[in-house]
C-alpha cells in the first residue's frame, strides 16, 4: 500500500473509480455527439474526436496502472522496466498505420490503372496473341 | 582478518547501490515481478492484435460503422448505439474496484474483507461474459456476421433503392450510409419474431425483407447470394457512375475475424480471471494466505491481473467501440 494509510486508499480508489466512470460517460457522449447522434446535424471532425478518444483513454489507462495497480508506488527501476518497452509501440503504431493507408492509396491507383482503356495495336498479317490473366497461372 | 575486511567492503557497497545484490532492488518479491513482466508481454500480444485492427481498418475505403454495428440491446431494443458495450465497461470498471477493495483489506489482515470483495469481483467478471454472450449470440445468430462474412456495409455513393417491381422508386440514401445485409427466407423472420416495432427500423432501408425471395438468384430488386444474404440493388444518382444499377456487397470481411478474436482473447483473459479469482477465493476463506503473513500478496497478484484485463478493455473499447 506504500505510504498510505487504510482509510486515505479507500477514500482514494472511491474517488479513481468515480473519475474513471465520468471519463467513460464523457467518451460515450463525446463519441455519439461527434457522429451527430445527441444534437441535429452537429458533427465534429474524426480528428477532433479521435484525439480527444485516445487522449482520454490514455489518461484512464494511466490511472488504473498507477492508482489501481499500484504502479505509483513501486521502485522506479521496476517502472521503468515495465513502461519503457511499451514506448516501442509508438513506432509499431505510426509505421503499422502509415503501412495500412499506402495500402489503400496503392489500391486506388491499381483501380484506376484497371480501368484505363488502351486499344492494342496489331499490326497486319502478324499473328499475335493478347496475354490474359490465365497464361501467369 | 582479510575476510572481515570483505565483508565490511560488501556492506558499504550495499548501501552505496541496490545493484550490489543481499537485498531486492525491485522492492518487489518473485512473483509480484513476474506477474509485472507478464502482464507486459501480454500488452504487446494484445497490442499485436490492435495495430492489425487498425492496419486493416486503415487500408479499406470503408469500414463498419461501430455505433451502427453496435446497437441493439437486450429486450428487443435496437438504434441504442453503444449502450450495451457503456454496460459492459461499467460493470468491468466496478469489478476492478472491488478487487482493490479486496486487495486493501488483504493488508489489513482482514480475511473476511478479502473474501467478500473477491466475491463480487468474481460476480463482475461473470456479469461482464454473460453480457459477451449475448453480444456474440445477437452477431452470429441475428445479424448473421461470422468469422468470414461480414454482412455491415458502407455505401459509397448517393443512391435509390428499386422496389420489388424493379423501378428506381425505393428509399433514397447519402453516401457512407451504413446498411446490414439480411438474410432471405425463414432465418431472418424468426430473429425479428421475438422483437418488436423497433427491430424493423434496424438497417436503414431495410424495412421489408426475406419473404418474396425463393433461394439464391438474381430478382428485380436484389441479388440473393449462395449464402442467402439479400444484396439490394439501388440507382446511383451521383458521381461519376450516376444512372447506373448497383448492388450491394458485404462489408470488408477482416471486420469478423479481427472482432471475434480480439474480443475473445480479451474474453479468455476474463474467463481465465474468473477461475484464478475463484481459486484464490476460496484458498483465502480457509485461511492459507493468513497463514503466510504477507498481507495477502496473492490478491494481490490476481488483482494486477484483473486490471491488465480492465485496462485492455479501455483499448479495445477504444479502438472497436469509439472511433
């Protein structure tokens, strides 16, 4: 329990658990709002919700590892060792996603590419053979 | 003489650096370090899972929408979006305050303490796979989305549906509305039967369907697929393509697969949670843990465990449930 006394941890996880319950209220209402589900016609950006979604849900995780987990009290050697590692999900995270979206840029482009038309030119008395998909099989 | 000398050198160098070994550096015992180091490879699984989630979700034109995919609520109620899953995180958030609960009166010594907590921590986690349950049961059975079909579609440009006699006088929709796909003949009949006036304004435009389709084939307003799924034909009024017949498609199909597993695995951590809680329980109700006279530092243990399943919730509430 650290430095705190039975009845300061008690009164201290009522009130995580009440700040826990208010951001999650917050997050549900922030998230109808932003697709226009509580007032007509009342969008916000993705981006803006977004943000403020993983904002909030950073600050949850942080207080259930700290508060509840009692990551606040251990030794910082030990913290570190826990929490360092996880900084290289940043890098998975930004290289995963930007991979994900040149995807779908790529699928684009090849979509367009399908469609263009383009008229072979068979030049006379020269026997030729249009390649189709089936002679790479 | 030489050896005391050594010793000394020893003592001070102890009090210089915790790294000189004779005490734990971590202030932490064996176990409670390695339930911290497991708890973080489980973060990077977890968090393995969640990166293809939004790998794959970044690489599509369109994804499910999860306020409409996620909408119904037990009793018949549909177009409540995001309600049940609201439920669920409160009742996981509840079952993490019991368990600290549990975990303070277990350094009090107090064992009576620990074992009621335990209990309703234990009830928490059964609340919270009973509300899944019904969750996968509503997905899998009644809106017939498995590991391979996902029947939540997106349309992509403004368009009429045709009605039954093959004219483009149907309900209108935006582009990026949300339809689910239903399936024809007696299947879908029975899902809504228990219902009410509610469940046929679930799925926008879909206010009759499944019963003039025989089977599989191509009709004037729909093309039922060999799984039976009704894909609707509409006008497209805008674009580029605007004139032009369409039908409807299933959504992208990696939408089931990545939902069943990561909201099972997360699942299996729970179920999981549930049985070590039991056993702990009951091992603290006979007083074994009283017996070691370390402040319950087994509640402890199976405390940070069942925050790591609540703190993963956050995420997967995020990633699937908000954005």
């Amino acid at each position: 329990m650290g430095h705190l006394t039975y009845e300061e941890s008690k009164s201290k996880a009522n009130k995580i658990i009440i700040i826990l319950g208010i951001i999650t209220i917050f997050e549900v209402v922030f998230a109808l709002m932003g697709k226009g589900y509580i007032i007509e016609g009342l969008h916000f950006p993705i981006a803006i919700t977004g943000i403020v979604m993983i904002v909030l849900s950073l600050v949850k995780a942080y207080l259930i590892v700290y508060e509840f987990m009692h990551m606040k009290y251990e030794a910082p050697a030990l913290v570190k060792t826990v929490l360092l590692p996880t900084l290289l999900l940043i890098w998975a995270v930004i290289a995963f996603f930007w991979e994900g979206s040149f995807w779908k840029n790529r699928r684009g482009t090849a979509k367009m590419e399908n469609s263009a038309q383009v008229k072979p030119v068979v030049p006379q008395g020269v026997e030729t053979k249009l390649l189709t998909t089936r002679d790479f099989d | 003489m030489a050896t005391d000398t050594l010793v000394h050198e020893n003592t001070e160098a102890t009090d210089k650096s915790a790294w000189s070994g004779g005490k734990s550096p971590f202030k932490a015992s064996y176990g409670k370090l390695m339930m911290w180091y497991f708890l973080l490879s489980d973060a990077f699984t977890f968090a393995g899972f969640l990166i293809a989630y939004g790998t794959l979700r970044f690489s599509m034109p369109t994804w499910p929408v999860p306020d409409f995919v996620f909408s119904s609520f037990p009793g018949g109620f549909h177009e409540k979006p995001l309600y049940f899953v609201t439920l669920m995180t409160f009742i996981l958030l509840a079952s993490s305050y019991t368990m600290v609960r549990a975990v303070q009166e277990g350094h009090q010594e107090n064992k009576n303490g620990v074992v009621v907590w335990m209990f309703w921590t234990i009830l928490g986690g059964i609340a919270f796979l009973s509300c899944q349950a019904w969750e996968w049961n509503t997905l899998l059975g009644k809106e017939h989305m498995t590991v391979t079909k996902n029947p939540f579609g997106t349309h992509t440009e403004k368009g009429i549906y045709l009605t039954a006699d093959g004219k483009a006088e149907g309900e209108t929709f935006d582009a990026g509305a949300s339809y689910l796909l239903h399936k024809a003949g007696a299947g879908h009949g029975d899902a809504h039967a228990e219902g009410d006036a509610h469940a046929e304004g679930h799925g926008d435009g879909h206010s009759d369907h499944g019963a003039h389709y025989e089977g599989p084939g191509d009709y004037a307003d729909a093309v039922v697929n060999e799984d039976g799924f009704i894909l609707k034909k509409f006008k497209v009024l805008e674009g580029d393509d605007a004139g032009m017949i369409k039908t409807e498609s299933l959504g992208p199909k990696a939408f089931g697969a990545l939902f069943f597993f990561i909201t099972g695995f997360h699942g299996f951590h729970v179920l999981s949670g549930v049985v070590f809680l039991i056993i702990i329980m009951v091992n603290s109700g006979t007083g074994l843990y009283t017996k070691r006279k370390n402040g319950y530092e087994m509640v402890e243990k199976i405390g940070l465990y069942w925050h790591f399943v609540d703190l993963v919730w956050v995420f997967v509430f995020l990633v699937f449930y908000l954005l």
